[in-house]
C-alpha cells in the first residue's frame, strides 16, 4: 500500500469503513504515520448509525454516509480538496 502512494502521490483517499477484514481507522493510522503522507485527505464512506464520531475519532477530513448520491460525493469531495475548510465534519 504504501508503494502505490509514493507511486500515485494521492491528494485524497475515499475510503468506506470496513475494508475486507480491516478498519479504516487502521490504513488511515498506518498513512498518517508517514510524513510525506500527512497532508492527504480522508472521506470515510459508511452506513454506521454513528458515522460522524467513527469519522472523528479517526481523523477523517469528512465523511459520507451511506447511502449518498453522487451530487453529495461531488461536493464534499470539492470542499476537502478546495481546503477551504481542514475538515468537513461539522
């Protein structure tokens, strides 16, 4: 995995929570933990009743959750990469 990030250079990951057998609390933990990975940005994707607290706790920029529309998916993703906020949860 993080081969593919040296080689992509991603500004943006969208992510749903549950990933196989992983968390994404996990593979964002394990990103962060690199510093030329810091500055990429996180949409976590998930129908949890409690989305939002899951999206914090893990240091998501934003989240989505499921199911959304792509108008939805559009804008937040606008906003994060805009950077006009740090993170879209509110």
């Amino acid at each position: 995995m993080i081969a593919l990030l040296s080689t992509f250079k991603p500004n943006l990951i969208l992510t749903d929570n549950l990933i196989g057998l992983v968390q994404a609390a996990e593979v964002i933990k394990e990103i962060k933990s690199f510093v030329h990975f810091k500055n990429i940005s996180f949409i976590l994707c998930s129908g949890h009743v409690d989305i939002k607290s899951i999206a914090l706790e893990m240091s998501a920029n934003a989240y989505l959750e499921k199911p959304f529309d792509l108008i939805e998916l559009y804008c937040i993703i606008d906003t994060v990469l805009q950077g006009s906020i740090n993170s879209a949860i509110e």
